[in-house]
C-alpha cells in the first residue's frame, strides 16, 4: 500500500488555491519553522461567505496537500460551515494521511480558524473564543 493516496498525491502536485489575497478580511497565520511546517490562510469575505480563499503553505506535501483541500472544502461556504470544518474532515477527505502527518490536517484547521478570528477582529464581531486555538500557547507553534 503506497503511503499516500492518489488524492493527497493529486493535491500536493497541483495544489487549489494557492496564492495571496490583497487586502484579505482575514489572515491567519499558524505553524512552527522548527518542525518545518508553516500555513498562512487569505479569505475574503462577503455577506458571511468566503467568497475568496488563498494560501500560502511552507512545508512537506501532507502540508500542502492538507491546505489545498481545506480551502477547497470552505470555498464559497457561510462562516458558520469553515467554522466547522475538522482536522478529521480534511483527513478524511484526502483519503487518509499516515498517523505521523496528521498534524498537518490539524494545522489547516487551525489556519483557517486563525484567519476567521482576525476577520472577527477586525470587524468588531463578538465570538466565542473557545471555539478558536490558542495560537499564543499552542503545541503546533512554540515547539
């Protein structure tokens, strides 16, 4: 059995979404450059739909692969669905990622949590903070 799927292969070398969005309504940036793995997710927001979504994604393939898929499965969706949006659910929709890549999935989840908050605060908009990682303390970006 090959350690990657046809889909996490087809992700990883012709990735969707990739790029930067000028003057983006929410930027989220998470990951840790000692571990190699760095997302930065761009979205543009309209009537509380992404409309636009973007990213930027230093590191290995499941990296990439798991970027591109997550901001496939939030494009064109209410916040309410990106908010959604599980590590497990990126996984699975890559059909699988091997145990020790999980965190990569887990990551995009992050990233676009991250962008979703910054456009919270840049709008004013009240949030339940539970529902957002704690960038500041987190295992994935102080290692």
């Amino acid at each position: 059995m090959a350690l990657y799927s046809e889909v996490v292969m087809d992700h990883f070398m012709h990735p969707r979404n990739v790029g930067v969005i000028e003057n983006a309504d929410g930027v989220g940036t998470v990951g840790n450059a000692k571990c190699g793995d760095i997302m930065k997710i761009y979205l543009k927001i309209e009537n509380d739909t992404i409309v636009d979504v973007k990213f930027e994604t230093f590191g290995c393939g499941s990296a990439i692969a798991s970027s591109s898929m997550a901001t496939e499965m939030i494009k064109g969706k209410p916040i309410e669905d990106a908010l959604k949006l599980t590590n497990a659910a990126v996984a699975e929709a890559l059909d699988g990622l091997p145990a020790h890549k999980m965190h990569c999935s887990v990551l995009a989840e992050e990233a676009i949590k991250s962008a979703l908050k910054d456009y919270y605060d840049k709008n004013g908009i009240e949030y339940d903070h539970s529902i957002f990682p704690d960038c500041e303390n987190c295992d994935h970006c102080h290692e």
